[in-house]
C-alpha cells in the first residue's frame, strides 16, 4: 500500500520549499528514514526520510519545483518492500531448520554449529 511523502515543517515562517534533488529515483529500494529527496529555502537544506521501508513508486514533484509545507510529494509502496524482504526472512528459517539436509547444507552447518558453541560454553561456564 501506498504510504506518502509530505514536505515536513521546515520551520516558523517557512512555508514553501524547492525540491532541489531526488536522491533515489523511481522503483528503487528504500528503508526507513533513508534519505530521498533533498529541499532547499532560503534558510535551509533539508533532506525528508522515508516514512516507511519499500519501494518508492512516485515522485510527485519534479526537481526545480516549489512545494508547500504539507504537500504530497511523492509515494513509496511498503507493500513492494515487504515482498521483497519476506523471501529473505523465510531463508534463515529453511537453514536452520534443516541443517545438513537440504541443498544449503554447507551453509546452514556452519550457521548451526557457531549457535551450538556459545549455548555450549554458557552452560559450562555457570557449572
């Protein structure tokens, strides 16, 4: 879904801004408060975050625009970013569920045995 970008309040008697440049372009991959667009006045430079994690899927304001305070000025789909990042939550999860049996076995061992050693320690430790 959707989750919009508006121009932050950039302070009391500021109440438009300039986009000067957009610092990820359409369709790439964002994280919150990563930086997107930068927005300059008279007073100050200000770069707006990502609200949210996904890919941003519009910009609504061309670089060179004045925007207002308040304004939407673009778009970032968390819907995109959570498919993106579900495969990857998923795999550690395969791995260490199935140590040494599936295609990844060289992997997920030793990802298994660095787990087994400190719980290993521990217990021996507090003996």
């Amino acid at each position: 879904m959707p989750v919009q970008i508006k121009v932050p309040t950039l302070g009391e008697s500021i109440t438009e801004a300039l986009v000067a440049k957009w610092l990820k372009p359409v369709g790439a991959r964002v994280e919150v408060d990563e930086p997107l667009v930068e927005l300059e006045t008279d007073k100050i430079t200000v770069e707006v975050p990502a609200p949210v994690a996904g890919v941003l899927s519009r910009q609504g304001a061309a670089e060179g625009a004045t925007v207002g305070v308040g304004a939407v000025i673009g778009e970032v789909d968390e819907s995109a970013g959570a498919g993106a990042q579900a495969p990857a939550a998923a795999a550690p999860r395969g791995r260490s569920g199935r140590a040494g049996r599936g295609g990844a076995s060289g992997r997920a061992g030793d990802a298994g045995r660095p787990r087994a050693r400190p719980s290993g320690r521990a217990s021996t430790s507090r003996a």
